[in-house]
C-alpha cells in the first residue's frame, strides 16, 4: 500500500510538473501570439507612412516641375506676343510707306519741274530726300524677321524610368545576420574591456544593411563564477555606431565577463553573436568585521574610528583578555578575538598567494591617522600594530600634531618626504616579494617593500580618528608598470 502510494505521489509530482511546464508553454504562445498582432499592426502601420511619405514627395517634385514648366511658358509667350506686335505695327508702317512713294513718284515730270523756280526746286528736293529717310528709318527694314524664343519644350520632359525601376525592386528591409566577436582583438586593459566584432557581411559576405548595434553583458558573482542563466541580468549598450566599444567603470564586475553582440537597422534586430566569456582578473575583497577593534565600525567598504570610552584603554581588562586566550595570536572562535587595546586594526577577507594584487584606499575628510599595509595572518597578535613584526608591512600616514609619512616593518620607520596622499594605490606582486604603494593622483611611487613572502597575505588597515574607505575589484593598472620597470633598472644597477 506503502509502495502504490509512493508511486502516486510521484506520478502527481510529475504531473503537477508538467501542468506548470505547460501552463508556461502556453503563456509562452499567448504572448507570442500578442506580440505577433501587435508587431504586424505596428509594420502595417509603418508601410502605410512609408507609402505617404513617398506619395507626398512624388506630390511635391510634381508640383515642383510644374511651376517650372509653367513659368517657361509664360515667359516664351510674352516674348512672341512682343514680337507679334511689333511685326504687327511694323507691317501697316510698311503699307503707309508704299503709299506715300508712290504718290511721290506722279510729281517727276519735267515740265514741273522746269515751271518751278530755284526756291521750288530747293524745296522739292528737300522733300525727296526726307521720304527717302523715312522709308529706309521705317520698322520694316529694323524689324528681325525670326522669332525669339522657339517652340520646343523637351529639355522639361522627365525620365523616371530609373525610379519606376528602383520602384518595382523595393523591397523589405533583411534581418541582419549576427555578427562575429572578435575574441583575439578584444582588451583587457585598465578595469576596462574593449570588445571587438566584425560584421555579418565580413564573416560570410552576406548581411542586411546595419544602422547600428548593440551589446550586452552578464554580470558576474563575487565568487567570479557566472550566474546560472535564468538569474542573469544583462547589461545593455545601446547605438552602437562602430565595430567595437568599451565597458568601463562601475557597470564592469571583475571576474569573467559573458558579452555578445547583434545588428540592427532601420526597424529589425538580428539574433545575438555566441556569447563569449572574457576574464577581468582582480582582486575582490572586504573587511572581515570579526577583526575589528571595538572602537572601529565596519560599513561596507569603509572603516571609522568611534571611540567609546576608556573601556577599551583599561589595562586590567586588557590583561584579562590576554589571558583568556591561548596565545596572542588569532584562533578565531568569536568576537572575543577582536583586536584590542591600541591596536585598531581590521583585517580584509581574503587572503593572497601567489600571482599579482591592487586596490585603493582614500581617507575620510576628518582622519587623522591610519596605516594600511599587509601581514601574515598569524603574526599579528590581539594588540600588535602594524609595522612592528616581521610579518606586517605598512605605510602610515598621520596629520596629529605634525604631518608625517611613512613605511614601517620589523618596528623600524623610514620617513617619506611626500606630502600626504589623497589616494594611495597598494600593489602586491606576491610570487616577486615586491609591496609598492602609489601616490595615485600625482602618480608617484611611495615606496617599495622589497622581501620574499612566505606564508598567504592578508590586506591590513589601522584606523584613528576619522576613516578611510577602500576599493577594491580593480585589475593592476598600466602606470604600475613604470614603476615596476624603474625597480628592476635599479635592481640590476646595485647588483
């Protein structure tokens, strides 16, 4: 009975499972069906203004070459209008004329002539000479006999043969096809990843047209391992006009990168490139607050210094502290193990072994003394400070009293002659025993801690009186290769 009713609840199990797989299916098509209406009624209604659009430009070049046609017209009609009046007026002074010299022509005879004295002579000579002017003056003779424009019209014709072609090849616009990452050409460099595609068209030599891209990446865990693909959150770049791009500052996670590109033109998006995975090594840590002193408050990236009291100052509890442990050094069980007294130190939470670190520490507007450095883990005690054993490393900086910068370790100092950074970049190079810290707004190397390490590394930080904030996630940056390139000159000159 047992037996039966197990495989029932099984069967049930599996049945309720695929009930909900198909309700999802199901949602699935709805939405798609949805989406298919939509996207069809919004392509419909897009042709249609295509289609308008092409139809009010034919409107307004039609318009265009009519007014032209017309003012041509108009222009060659009062030209032969003038003509024709002139022609005209011309025509009838021609007549006139005829007349007159004909008439003229009766009063020749030489019997006239001879009855007419010397005075009459003078007078009809002077006549005959003046219908001479006359006739030869007249429009008749000045009168061009051509017209001034002429009738042909066909420099206005139009040729839209070659649009009726273009017209009956139009077509819709192609998906474009996905494009390819270059993953040879993408780069790492500076916290930043310039990522590299080449287009459909250079891959296969097909392709729709492409009026710009866009690219998203996935963002990774702490653990630098990817999240599982149904709880990815893809970032999105948008209008990509180039072939390539870069992803910089707080929207980059260290770690590895997921990144794929697609193509879009005019109204469609092509299916994305195959994701790829580029690494953005760096190291992520935090403070491990178990550490802290009493007195330091631990939020997040950033460490204050608040006192409370003289509690923690009191010798006689401190010395019951001590004996509460088995040695000065860490066994961390609970919050007994704190760092105490005079030490307010806090440690990171994560440890460094081989390979090469970097991050940043800024101090608070109101600090007044801190130290940051690193340590073997078992080398410091509840009350030791850093810089004073052989296995802390530290640079501190302090503006109590009088302003003043320096390295310490193995309880010796050596005074920086700096002012007091603003922004200090620590680099560990573990497998090369180099510990540098940067000035990193006036990109000065502070000093070098030159060793051999021998045990895991742990970020260390001293805090009185104010604060400091750290940054960490960051990849080494190029300039620490300056600095690196100048110690290892140096290195081989003493040798």
């Amino acid at each position: 009975m047992d037996t039966q009713k197990e495989a029932l609840r099984r069967i049930i199990t599996t049945l309720t499972n695929k009930n909900e797989e198909l309700q999802n299916f199901l949602e699935t098509v709805d939405n798609t069906l949805t989406g298919l209406q939509e996207e069809s009624c919004k392509v419909m209604s897009d042709l249609e203004a295509e289609l308008g659009q092409l139809s009010s430009t034919l409107e307004e070049k039609g318009a265009e070459l009519r007014g032209i046609i017309k003012e041509e017209k108009c222009r060659k009609e009062a030209e032969l209008q003038k003509q024709l009046s002139d022609g005209k007026f011309a025509l009838l002074s021609c007549e006139e004329l005829l007349e007159f010299a004909n008439q003229t022509l009766t009063i020749t005879s030489e019997e006239e002539f001879l009855k007419v004295g010397w005075e009459e002579e003078i007078k009809s000579l002077k006549k005959h000479c003046e219908i001479i002017w006359k006739v030869t003056m007249a429009p008749a003779f000045r009168l061009t006999t051509r017209p001034v424009v002429s009738e042909n019209m066909s420099q206005f014709t139009a040729d839209f043969s070659a649009e009726r072609v273009v017209l009956q090849r139009l077509h819709f616009l192609p998906v474009p096809k996905a494009p390819e990452i270059n993953i040879s050409r993408c780069i790492v460099h500076d916290n930043n990843i310039t990522v590299t595609w080449r287009p459909a068209s250079e891959v296969d030599g097909e392709g729709g047209p492409t009026e710009h891209y866009e690219l998203e990446y996935r963002k990774t865990n702490r653990d630098s391992s990817l999240r599982a693909a149904g709880d990815a959150c893809w970032e999105k770049i948008c209008d990509i006009t180039e072939t390539q791009v870069t992803i910089s500052g707080e929207s980059l996670i260290p770690a590895s990168s997921s990144v794929r590109v697609r193509a879009k033109n005019k109204t469609a998006a092509g299916e994305f490139s195959e994701s790829v995975t580029i690494e953005t090594r760096a190291y992520n840590f935090g403070f491990d607050a178990s550490t802290a002193h009493a007195e330091l408050k631990v939020q997040g990236d950033t460490v204050t210094w608040e006192p409370q009291g003289v509690k923690g100052h009191d010798l006689r509890l401190r010395g019951k502290e001590s004996k509460s442990v088995i040695s000065s050094n860490f066994i961390y069980i609970s919050g007994r193990d704190r760092f105490a007294g005079e030490s307010y130190t806090v440690l990171g939470d994560q440890e460094m072994i081989g390979g090469c670190y970097y991050w940043e520490l800024c101090p608070l507007a109101d600090w007044k003394s801190f130290s940051v450095g690193v340590a073997y883990r078992a080398s410091l005690g509840r009350f030791d400070q850093l810089g004073k054993s052989t296995g802390s490393w530290c640079l501190h900086a302090s503006q109590w009293l009088q302003s003043s910068l320096a390295a310490k370790h193995n309880n010796r100092a050596k005074a920086l002659d700096w002012p007091l950074p603003q922004r200090i970049g620590i680099y560990c190079d573990y497998d090369n025993g180099d510990l540098s810290f940067i000035d990193v707004d006036r990109l000065r190397l502070l000093h070098c801690f030159k060793t051999k390490f021998s045990q895991p590394l742990i970020p260390a930080f001293t805090v009185w009186c104010g604060g400091i904030t750290i940054t960490t996630g960051l990849q080494v940056p190029s300039f620490m290769e300056n600095f690196l390139s100048t110690n290892r000159s140096l290195s081989n000159l003493s040798q």
